[in-house]
C-alpha cells in the first residue's frame, strides 16, 4: 500500500441514527478497488452545533466492514433530531498509515426502509432468476443499489427521508430502478431483450418519480403534517419520452 489516501470509504448517503436506541455503525473501506481492514481505530460521535460535543467515542472492531457500538445513551431523547452531527473514524493501517474518514450524521425518530424484495421482481419478470450467473442467487445487489440511489436522489432534492411516513409509496419506482439496473446487468451477456428492459424501466422509473407523491412529519414530532401527500422535486425529463401502460399492480392494467 502507497498512502492511506487512496483508500476509499464506501458511503451512499448520510448516516441515520435512530435517536435513544442501541445500534451498530459499519464502515467498508477500499483500497484500489480491494476490500482493505484497519489494523485499529477509533469512532467518534459529535453533536450538531458550533461546540460538537463529543458523544460518543472507543476502539472500533477492525473488519472487511469495521464496526461500533453506539449505545442509545449516548445520543439520548434530550438531543435534537435533525441533522448537523456528525462521525469520525480515525483509522491505522498495517503500514502505519493513518486516515481519518468523516461522515455527516442525522438523529432521526425512524429510518425510511425499502419495501422490495426478491419476490417483487420475480413477479414481474419470472424469467428473471433463470439469467444469474452461476453462484449468484440473489437480485438484492441491484435492488440495494437502488434504494440507495432513490435516498441519494431526494437529498439532492431537498427532501429528508427520515422524515417521510409512507414507504410503500417507494414500490414502483425502486422496482423500476432495481429492474433497469439488474437489466442492464443481464443485456451484457444475454439477448437484446434486456436492453430493452433497461429502456422501458428506466424511462418507467423517471415517469414514476414525477408522480410520486408521499406523507411527511418535517419536524419528526411523531405526526404527519397532514393527511395530504407531497411531491418529491421532479427528476430528470428523459427528451421524446412516451409513457408505457403500466404492468397490472395498484389498479393501473398492463402492457
């Protein structure tokens, strides 16, 4: 290993922390496209404000994905919820490198989930599971990096998912996604049928995200502003696109 600044974090968005309960926090690093393990470390928690009082902070467990405890005490139901904290992981190599990785934290009362699942695609398509290459068993890579991309979109959008109450309004469009990534995927290695399931989904995924409509409780005091649904801010326009009839779920017919 040269320098510990090659070294990468792999992160998708900010940390959620569910304040006043206990959970582990993980951390995957790598290192020229190579998983790579800490020799040691430490973690520190730091509160939102000009002050970032320390709230928490000991010894990581090195590992391909690094971990630590954060105990509900320390991030108890007095603070805040919002964003604004943050972490730290100050990590030593095997060389004697150091790197310190910081991530933006928010306190939140839940976690936005994601609803899809294997069988979902499947449903879709059942011709899906015949096309994994041989030891895969699984379409969660793509539906993981989906959901992942969904949150990362409506950050950019000004939208915090941790203040959203109505998850399964996320079905339509992170199967889309899940299915256009999976497609594009399957159309390397396959016949041109998958290409043209990359297209129709993604523009599909598109059109969903414009109409996408959810609850929220922006000052999570555990009560939704209203019964009225919000818009997430529109995605991008894909030029010349014509909608395709949706496949029969929630009423809507089929191709």
């Amino acid at each position: 290993m040269s320098t510990a600044s090659e070294i990468t974090p792999r992160i998708a968005t900010a940390r959620y922390l569910v304040r006043a309960a206990d959970q582990t926090v993980s951390l995957e690093l790598y290192y020229r496209g190579a998983a790579i393990t800490p020799a040691s470390g430490t973690y520190s928690l730091f509160e939102a404000g000009e002050d970032e009082d320390t709230l928490a902070t000991g010894a990581i467990t090195p590992g391909a994905s690094s971990t630590y405890p954060v105990l509900g005490s320390t991030i108890p139901a007095t603070l805040g919820y919002g964003r604004g904290y943050r972490e730290e992981w100050d990590l030593v190599f095997d060389d004697g490198s150091t790197r310190k990785i910081q991530r933006p934290v928010a306190l939140v009362r839940h976690e936005l989930y994601p609803v899809v699942v294997d069988a979902d695609l499947v449903g879709l398509y059942s011709d899906l599971a015949y096309h994994l290459p041989e030891g895969e068993t699984s379409f969660w890579p793509k539906i993981d990096e989906a959901w992942k991309r969904i949150q990362g979109r409506l950050e950019s959008q000004n939208r915090w998912a941790e203040t959203i109450w109505t998850p399964e309004a996320f079905r339509e469009v992170h199967m889309d996604l899940a299915v256009a990534l999976q497609s594009a995927d399957f159309s390397k290695r396959a016949d041109d049928v998958w290409g043209d399931r990359f297209d129709r989904h993604k523009k599909e995924f598109e059109h969903g995200w414009r109409r996408l409509r959810f609850v929220v409780d922006t000052d999570q005091d555990g009560v939704p502003d209203s019964d009225a649904r919000v818009a997430a801010a529109q995605g991008t326009v894909m030029s010349g696109f014509t909608p395709y009839t949706r496949y029969n779920f929630g009423g809507l017919g089929g191709y």
